[in-house]
C-alpha cells in the first residue's frame, strides 16, 4: 500500500482495540494542548492508548499483557518500522500513558507492516503466523559447538597412544634409518693387529731394544 497517513495508521489502530486520538481527523477530533508547533495541530500525529481491561491482548487468542506492556511494545515496534517521523511511549517524559505517532507525509507502507506495528504479528503469504517484521530476516539459529566425546578410560587411552606415536614419529625423524647406520657400520675400516705389530717391527728395523 502507498501513500499511508497517520489517520490510515489511526484506522488500522481501531482495528485491533487501540483508541487513537489527539487528532482532528480522528475519533472525536478534540486535540489538547501541545508543545507548540507540535504535529498534532497540524493533524499529522495521534497519540494510541490501551483501553478497557487492565489486561488484554495484542491480538485474538494472545497471551493476556498489561496495557503498559501493549502500550511500551507498540512504541517500540514504531520505531524498529522506521517509518515515523516521531516516537514516543512509556519511558519518555510526558508519554507514560500512551504512544505519540508522528508523520510529517505519507510513506510506503504494506498491510503486513501496518497490521504487525498495531498487533506484533501478521500472516505470511504461506498462510503462516510470524512475528518477524515483514521485510526483515528471520535470524539464524546458531550453530551449536561441537562438543568433544566423553571423556572415559578408552577414549583417554586411545588419545594418549595416538600422542606417543607422534612423538615416536618425531624423534625418528631425527635419527639415520637403521640401513643406513648399519652399512655405515659395517663399511667403517676395521684394524688388522697382526699388521699393526708388523709395520711397527718394519720401522724399528726389526731390533729390540
């Protein structure tokens, strides 16, 4: 829907047991006194209260809330649309009763919108009820951390061989493999004792003294 006004949110309000007001094009017309140059003279503003029981519901078949509650959620619905030129509610000066709406021209605003700033909820095109507000994503849910097995007798034993054998595996590394340390070994030059004796006979000229 374009084109909406503050008197089109007015309607939309009556709609669903909201009592707008404060305005001259709305309900009995009377507007109070104001700051002045406040949207209400001018007619682009209403202010919305709860009336009736203490207790009531945002919509038929919903969970039963105070109207402080109602009134506090449908302030803060108003300002998540983005719509508004002006927001108040309970929690602001002067506002503790009812939601302030103000709207300096018509914005471009679905049925869905309307209807879930009024109520909190509103029905997808699937047929089905949501309370996200229409446009928005819905959020993701968060991944769940995967949490490591259960720590028993098995598992810590299993894990503590798998440690061993990086260790075993790092400190081979390091060390020759074991042909190439015996060929090593084995090609070393080895000492003959029967030459040794002689080429020490040979150099003394074969005297002893």
């Amino acid at each position: 829907m374009a084109g909406v006004n503050i008197v089109d949110f007015a309607k939309e309000f009556e709609r669903h047991g909201w009592t707008p007001g404060e305005n001259p094009s709305v309900g009995t017309g009377r507007v109070g006194k104001h700051a002045p140059g406040s949207y209400h003279y001018s007619g682009q503003a209403i202010d919305v209260t709860r009336q009736g029981p203490d207790m009531s519901a945002a919509y038929p078949g919903g969970p039963l809330r105070s109207w402080k509650d109602l009134t506090g959620d449908l302030k803060f619905r108003a300002k998540k649309s983005g719509l508004f030129t002006e927001v108040s509610g309970p929690g602001d000066p002067g506002h503790s009763t009812h939601t302030h709406l103000a709207l300096k021209g018509p914005v471009n605003a679905t049925p869905d919108m309307m209807q879930w700033i009024a109520t909190g909820r509103y029905k997808t095109p699937e047929g089905k009820l949501t309370d996200v507000m229409p446009g928005a994503q819905p959020s993701a849910p968060q991944q769940q951390q995967q949490t490591p097995a259960t720590a028993t007798a098995g598992n810590i034993y299993n894990f503590y061989l798998q440690g061993k054998k990086k260790e075993d595996e790092d400190i081979a590394s390091l060390l020759p493999s074991p042909s190439d340390f015996l060929t090593g070994y084995i090609n070393k030059p080895s000492i003959n004792p029967l030459s040794a004796l002689q080429a020490a006979f040979n150099s003394s000229g074969g005297l002893m003294t």
